[in-house]
C-alpha cells in the first residue's frame, strides 16, 4: 500500500514568485520588492513611499504626520490653534483666549486684542501711554508727555530762559541774555556798581528821553491769535514805556558814526565793525535816511551829521522812529547794552494781565491808538505819511505803556515760524484794529526798511 503526503503550497495572490507571508505588497506583483522609505510596505502598495512614517496620506498628506497635538480631532496641519483643545481658528480674540467680543472704550477693537481697552484713541499705548494722546503740539519729534516744553520747537527742557525764550549768549560770557544784565558786551562777573540793573559795562549814557518801567509779568493768560491759551513765558525786568524816539535813534547814529559803528553810503546807513563793544552787523542796512534814500524817513544826513527833520510845522523828534531795519533796530540795542523783547515777552507786557485784547485795553478806536479805521487817524494833520503821533499823545495803558497798539509796528528778536524773517508786533497807523491785537504777528526779512514796519522799543 503506498504512503500519500498532503503538503501545502504557500499562497501568492499576485503570482510574482513571493510567497503572500513574505510579500511587501502581495495585492500587486512586485518580484523585485522595492520598498523606498523601507517602511515594509512595497512601492507599489505605499500611499506615500518616500514617508516611513506613513503608507497614506491620510489629513496633512505624505510627509506631515496627521499629529493633533490639543487632541480637539483636528490635526495640526489644519488647526490653526494646534495647542488649543477649544478653536481651530484665532477668532477675534486669538488662540487660547476665549472670543469675548466686548469693546469697553468703543473704538471698534475688542478687548481681548486692544492693548488700552479703556482709551477709544489709542489701542497701543505708544510713547505716553494709555490715556494719554501721543501729541507733539511743536513738531518737534518729541511727545508733549516727555516735552517739558510742548510748546517751543526749539527746546525739550526749560534751561536757563524758561520754555519760549533761547538760552542765548550773544556776548559770550557765560551768562544767558535772558539773566545778563548786559547782554550784549562780555561782563562774566555781572558787575552793576549803582543797583540799576544795568550792568557797568552796558551803563553809558542813555539817549535823551528814555523811560524805563519796571515789569514782572508771568505770561499767564496768554492767547495765540486764535484764542487758544498759550505758554511761552512771560517778561521780568525793564522795557521803554515808549517806542523809540526819531531823536533817540538819531543820536545813536551820530555817536555810532563817531565810533566807527556804522558807515553812510548814498544816504542808506550800514553797519561797520567800530570800537563800541556791542555786536555789529557789518554791511547790512541799518536805516534809510531822508530824503534822497527814502522820503518817508524822519531823520536827515548832510555833512556828516544826522538830523531829525520838521513836516508841516511839526518838530519829528518825539515820534517814533520809521524806516530802520532789525539790524539797525538790534545794533541799537548792542550799542547800549539792551536788547529787543522777544515777541512773547512783548504780549506778555502788552496784553497786562492777560485781560487786554490790544494793547490799549479791551477795546480800540482811534482815540485810544493811532491805527487805520476807515482812513487813518493821522491826529496832527500831516500832509503825507507816514501819519505817525508823538510817541506820548496818547494815553498810557496795562504798566503804563504807551502804543502797544498802533502807531509804528516794533521789532521783535523772534524768528517768524521758520527762516529769516523777524516778528513785528502792535500793528501801525497804516492797519486796521484786527492787526492791533496783542497775539496778532506778522514777519519780515530783517534787512527791510518800511514807513510803518521799522519801529521798535527796547529792553534790558
């Protein structure tokens, strides 16, 4: 009797030569078994055969593993708070953070993402914080919350001067114009043998007829020209009760063309570097004389001498002086240790106590100040302009300060915004009541002479 053996053949569904058991893809021939990423699965069978970690691409595809880090369902790859079990997408709040949408200031930002909830202005905090604006009032690149003078492009601190006035030293000694009891001549030890407050080396004889008043005004009250309050300081110490005199200026061009200060040219006065110590500006216009460079101007030059002229019967010496430059104005000035106010302390003593809207008092008319109303004031009768008045016709207003309105505009030491040009203050007999407010301002080049723009008063 023979003997049979059942012996079993191995399985190979895809009849490529590999046993099913032994087979990396036994659904496909594959004889050479290639297997890429050597993950057991065979190339033609791996969904993605560069990824060992993957046979498919499953959610974020080969090469990503479908990882869900938060365990909220949503693989990482397409969660876009992957480590937020509660949101798959920021909200308005964020990932982690719960979407509350409450606008507490109601700037249209909620909360949860508003750095100053409680500011409608401001969503960051910036450089003055919440609740406070990050304002630079003088364009200076410096916010007011860090400006300790918001107010004054030129300076962050008040120095020496104060916000609104340069810490200057014209003379070089160390002393700021704004406390030198002579500004303009080098007196490092501020030496003042009589008390006057005039240092000994600027006390030489003044010209005839000055009138000092003493001020001490803070600024406060002060309005621009728009009637916003404003904070540039205000005036301490001495200013002429009256504008300069044509005889006060004329005796300075004597003495300055006696000392070599000045020089005369066609009848036009220029400035020359002579042996009084105050500053000079050699070569620039000072004046025009009458009448070959100018018929308006009140003073006259012959034969080396300067003179104060008569019109119509009247003697000019007690009205202002017309037709001077800021560089004669401020040569003046240097001549005898002074100097011109700047325009903010010249509305602080015009506007008194910050009540005055011209410097003659709340209110103006032509009996009050020489200015243009419907044709000019022109109180003596001249035949021609310019229609000045004795420097004392009218009255005194405030500290006892006489054309703070009208009359002559005045030179100021102020630049005018930006550039060259100077600031006159106080309006003249040639413009109406709207240029006689105590904020009203108007800026001319400084080597311009004019018959109502050339005024000026001093202080010290």
């Amino acid at each position: 009797m023979s003997n049979y053996y059942w012996v079993e053949c191995p399985t190979d569904s895809d009849s490529d030569g590999v046993a099913d058991d032994e087979d990396n893809c036994p659904q496909a021939a594959n004889p050479q078994q290639t297997d890429n990423d050597n993950d057991g699965y065979g190339d033609l069978c791996d969904g993605c055969p560069n990824d060992a970690n993957k046979s498919e691409p499953g959610t974020c595809g080969c090469g990503i593993l479908d990882t869900d880090s938060d365990s909220d369902g949503t693989p990482d790859c397409i969660d876009s708070c992957p480590n937020d079990p509660t949101k798959v997408e920021p909200g308005i709040c964020g990932c982690g953070v719960v979407d509350d949408p409450t606008d507490s200031d109601g700037d249209g930002i909620a909360d949860c993402i508003d750095s100053c909830p409680n500011d409608p202005d401001k969503s960051e905090p910036g450089i003055c914080g919440c609740g406070t604006a990050d304002t630079d009032t003088d364009g200076d690149g410096i916010a007011d919350c860090t400006d300790n003078c918001p107010e004054d492009v030129n300076k962050t601190e008040p120095g020496i001067c104060g916000c609104g006035v340069a810490d200057d030293d014209t003379d070089g000694d160390g002393v700021e114009d704004c406390v030198d009891n002579c500004p303009a001549i080098s007196n490092p030890d501020q030496v003042d043998s009589n008390g006057n407050g005039l240092g000994d080396a600027c006390d030489s004889d003044d010209p005839d007829g000055m009138v000092w008043v003493s001020i001490n005004d803070s600024g406060a009250g002060m309005k621009d020209e728009f009637g916003n309050p404003i904070s540039h300081g205000g005036f301490s110490g001495q200013m002429s009760k009256y504008e300069t005199t044509n005889s006060q200026y004329c005796q300075f061009l004597n003495v300055a063309l006696a000392s070599g200060d000045i020089t005369v040219s066609s009848n036009v006065v220029y400035g020359a570097n002579g042996s009084n110590p105050g500053a000079d500006f050699v070569d620039e216009i000072y004046f025009d004389t009458c009448c070959t460079a100018d018929s308006d101007s009140q003073i006259t030059y012959s034969s080396g001498t300067f003179s104060v002229r008569s019109r119509d019967g009247y003697d000019m010496s007690n009205h202002p002086v017309v037709e001077v430059s800021w560089y004669g104005a401020t040569a003046f000035c240097n001549y005898y240790g002074w100097r011109l106010p700047t325009e903010w302390e010249w509305q602080a003593v015009a506007d008194y106590d910050g009540s005055f809207t011209y410097g003659c008092g709340e209110t103006i008319d032509q009996s009050k100040a020489n200015h243009y109303d419907d044709g000019y004031a022109n109180p003596l009768g001249l035949s021609r302009s310019p229609y000045t008045s004795p420097v004392n016709h009218y009255p005194a207003y405030g500290y006892g300060m006489n054309d703070m309105a009208g009359n002559v505009w005045e030179w100021t030491s102020s630049i005018y915004n930006s550039g060259s040009k100077r600031v006159f203050r106080g309006g003249g007999w040639s413009h109406d009541y709207d240029y006689c407010t105590v904020s009203s301002r108007y800026g001319i080049e400084p080597h311009v002479t004019n018959d109502d723009f050339g005024g000026f008063r001093v202080c010290r």
